[in-house]
C-alpha cells in the first residue's frame, strides 16, 4: 500500500514516526557482497529462529563453529557479528537475510567458497530474519573450492537446521483521524470493534483494538488541522482492510485511514 499523507498531516509526528519507522523495516534495499535481489515492500509472514543456536564439525583438521541468531535489521546483524567472531580464527565467515535484504562475505577465503554457500543454507532453510557466522580454525589440510563450499553450506546448514524457530506476522503502521467530537460516538457506536477510553477532551485517550491485536498505540493532537486527533497503532497486514470496513461500518461514517 502506497503511503498517502496530505498538507495538513505533514506535522503529525506520531504518525512521521510510525511511517518511518515501517519503511527502515518494510522497504528493503539489496546490499550484497555477491549478489542480490529485488526489495519488498510488505513483507510477509515468516518463519525465524528462537533463539541462538551453534554447532562444531572438523573437517580435515580444520574445526568450523557456526553461530546464528535471529536479527532484527542491519545493525542488529553487525552487533551479532562483533560479539561473536573469533580474532584468533583463520576466518569467520557470515552471511545474513533480511527479508530481501542480504549479505554474505568470505573473510580472506577464496571468492564464493565461504559467503555464498552459508547464504544458499540460510535459503534452503526456510529461514528469514537470520544470521550465521562460520569461524574456522585451520588445520594444516586445504580443502579445495569444492570442500570450502561443502564445509561451510553444510556446517551452515546443519546448525539451522538442529534450531528451534518461530513464526512472525509482521505489522504495519496505520494512522486514523479522529473528529473530538467524536470520541463519544465512537465509543457508543463502535463496541464490538475498539474499545475507546476518553480521560477528557484535551487529554491523550487509548484505542484497544481488541479484535484486531493493534499493538503500540499512540495519539498525536499536533496534526495541523483544529479539532482532529491521529490514533496510530500497528496491525498486520492482512486485518488492516478489515478493520477499515468494520470501523467505518459500525460507526455509521467514513474515517480518514493512512498506512503503509
């Protein structure tokens, strides 16, 4: 959904910030040491890791820790890599996925045999929102192209396969303009879809949107138009229509709806 904000919202700052904070996470550019893809702008539910997770092999000699975690965004990622990478490794080797977002890299080790294979395990998985660091301590023994890109895809692949995962449906960020004198009517003639609480005319005032699982609801006053309040909140996707339908149903008019 293209976001639509006119001359008279362009203060709102509650709504700004939720806006902007939808794009860092939903619009996602390609930055990639070996590759890329096209972005996506609404992302879709998926399926991450739980928690960290790890696992060792030795392959001739040569002993390969991957680490991967979960990771939010790009600097979530750069965090996980500094904590975790081992300066007296031969190499620690990453790659991480961010939706359609990514980024790989072969630490020193021949071009396309470490990054990429760790990235194409990240894939097969099935797993988005996900780093895997692969340290590797060297044995003495060369592997060869052919046995770089087996130890790191498998080694990879077998830690993000022994991991626990969950399942996330990501929310977007929707404003609603809010007459004052209005707040009652909504309250009365919208039960069954929100549940208004007013504490007094100028005060702020809470949405719960039961029915839907709103979460981080705000109220701005400062929206540059008199009498008019902007309640934000975040909602998946897949409710946000329905919620418009219902509202405007219930309530006997059409509200004004802004989101991403």
């Amino acid at each position: 959904m293209a976001v639509r904000i006119p001359p008279h919202l362009s203060t709102s700052r509650a709504l700004l910030g939720a806006l902007a904070m939808a794009r860092s996470s939903a619009t996602q550019s390609i930055a990639s040491d070996s590759g890329g893809g096209s972005s996506r702008r609404t992302p879709s539910p998926y399926t991450t890791l739980r928690e960290r997770v790890s696992c060792e092999r030795e392959i001739k000699r040569s002993k390969f820790i991957a680490i991967a975690s979960p990771v939010h965004d790009e600097r979530s990622a750069q965090s996980f890599l500094l904590e975790v990478q081992d300066p007296r490794a031969t190499h620690n080797c990453w790659a991480y996925k961010l939706g359609d977002q990514f980024r790989c890299n072969d630490d020193g080790e021949p071009s396309g045999t470490a990054g990429k294979p760790i990235y194409s395990a990240i894939v097969s998985s099935g797993i988005d929102m996900v780093m895997v660091v692969v340290i590797r301590h060297f044995g003495g023994i060369k592997l060869g192209t052919g046995g770089l890109v087996r130890a790191y895809g498998g080694v990879a692949l077998d830690c993000l396969k022994s991991a626990e995962t969950r399942f996330v449906k990501p929310k977007a960020p929707v404003g609603i303009e809010v007459p004052y004198d209005l707040l009652g009517t909504i309250y009365h003639q919208c039960t069954l879809v929100c549940v208004l609480s007013v504490i007094c005319h100028r005060a702020l005032f809470l949405l719960r949107l039961q029915l839907f699982q709103a979460e981080d609801i705000k109220q701005d006053y400062d929206t540059g138009k008199d009498d008019i309040t902007m309640v934000t909140f975040r909602l998946d996707y897949d409710k946000i229509d329905s919620l418009e339908n219902a509202i405007n149903s219930s309530c006997g008019r059409k509200f004004d709806f802004y989101k991403q």
